[in-house]
C-alpha cells in the first residue's frame, strides 16, 4: 500500500488536473468553431447585429447608395479625396496603404465602350465577411451598414478573402494621426464604413457630400427600405444594378450606366 501524498502534493495535483480539464473544453470550443463556422458565426453576427440596434442604428432603416456612371468621369477622383481626408487615409502612396474607396475603369468587350465607377465595401444584406469572421469582429449593423470591432479584429484577414469586391484592406505598420471618429489600427482589417460616424449625425458619406458639392451628382445616399426615399424612387425610376447580382448578396450599392 502507497503512503498517502503530502497535502502540497495533493493540491498540485489538483491543479494539473483542472488545468488539463479546461485545456479540453478550450480544445473543443475551438474544435466547434472550426468544424462548424457557419452556425458559430451566424449567432455571433446576429448577436451583433441586435447589440448595435441599442446604440442608435435603426433596424427599420437600410442604408444604402446610388452611383450614376453616366455622370463619373474617368478622371475625377474627388470622392476618393474626400473618403481619405475624412477617415484619415494616406491615398495610396504605398503598396501596403489602406483603401477604403477606388476608381476602376470597366470596358465593354462587344462594343469597346469604357466606364469610370468607384467601388467600395457594398455593404451586403448577406455580408459573406461577417460569416467567416472567427471573432465576431466583422459584423452589420441593424440598419446594413458593415463595419469592423477593432477590439475583436485579431488580423486573420479571412474577410478579406470572402470579400468578392476586394474592398478590405490590412494596416500593416502604425498609424498616427488618426482621425477621433474614424478609429484605425496596425494589424486589423478595415474599409468603408459608409462614413457611420456622419450618417449617425444625420449627414451624408463624405464621398456622397463630395461628389454633390462639385456638381457631378453621380453618387446619392440614402434609405433603401423608405419607398417615399429619393434614393427608393430614383431606383424605381431607372434601370440599375448591383455588383456580382449572381452571388445573392443583395449589395447595399447599386449602379446605373453598367
């Protein structure tokens, strides 16, 4: 017969053995994320989604945006400017820089015509960014606008290859300078956020003020889910699309001329 163990030792084992038991739920919590994302992912979204309704988003509303290509001139970068002046963006003079609205030039093969549109987060109904996000960090809110949780974003940068727009992008060094309503940081993913901190005050995207202050008139914003909305009726009244229509995002952004 074995003498009994000191009580020290006894405590000891204790502790060994609660800490491996913990090391297995741990183990299989993150087993359960990765064998089954889609359902994990989801609840945290809509958890998300219902949070953010308490802070202001009103879940009647649907933000949402038209641009008029027939209006976007190749050359005009205007919105660009304004998106990066208000967020606090450098404007690409790196490789690695963020960008959070672009210009792309579209040319149609049978006839040869070219287009100039800017392109940015769509801000989808059925964000393929939020549901592979292993945080929660990529969420929308309840009135569609799609944004990132800093505090959450650990950098893996899985929305960035769902994102079938490629409107996201990694900071890779450090920031200074950093705007107070547009909070940024090395080693997360960001993009537009529809200007929230301004559509929160009940003012337009700086983009949108933009364009309308110079007299294109090619970008308008507004309340996709009020039929009486200029933006509702504008829709109604002219053809438009949706970029990758086919993926059944149902994107917050349409487009008219494309």
């Amino acid at each position: 017969m074995s003498a009994p163990q000191p009580l020290e030792s006894q405590n000891e084992s204790a502790q060994v053995k609660a800490r491996r038991g913990f090391l297995g739920v741990a183990a299989a919590g993150l087993v359960g994320v990765m064998l089954a994302p889609g359902i994990r992912l989801i609840e945290i979204a809509q958890a998300a989604t219902v949070d953010t309704s308490a802070t202001g988003a009103n879940p009647k509303v649907r933000w949402g945006m038209l641009i008029d290509t027939t209006k976007c001139t190749p050359g005009c970068s205007d919105c660009v400017k304004a998106c990066n002046t208000e967020n606090g963006l450098s404007g690409g003079t790196k490789s690695t820089d963020s960008q959070w609205i672009r210009k792309i030039e579209i040319k149609e093969v049978r006839t040869g015509k070219t287009q100039s549109l800017p392109v940015m987060c769509q801000h989808c109904a059925e964000p393929p960014c939020v549901d592979v996000c292993p945080t929660g960090a990529s969420f929308k809110r309840a009135d569609g606008i799609v944004l990132v949780d800093k505090h959450l974003c650990i950098g893996c940068r899985y929305c960035m290859m769902a994102c079938p727009y490629k409107a996201r992008s990694f900071v890779h060094e450090p920031l200074d300078n950093q705007k107070p309503d547009a909070p940024r940081g090395k080693g997360t993913v960001e993009s537009c956020t529809l200007c929230v901190h301004k559509v929160d005050r009940g003012e337009s995207p700086a983009c949108v003020s933009a364009c309308s202050a110079a007299g294109h008139g090619a970008m308008e914003f507004g309340d996709l889910n009020d039929p009486n909305s200029d933006i509702s009726r504008r829709i109604r009244d002219i053809q438009t699309t949706q970029l990758r229509a086919d993926l059944k995002l149902d994107p917050g952004v349409h487009y008219h001329g494309i």
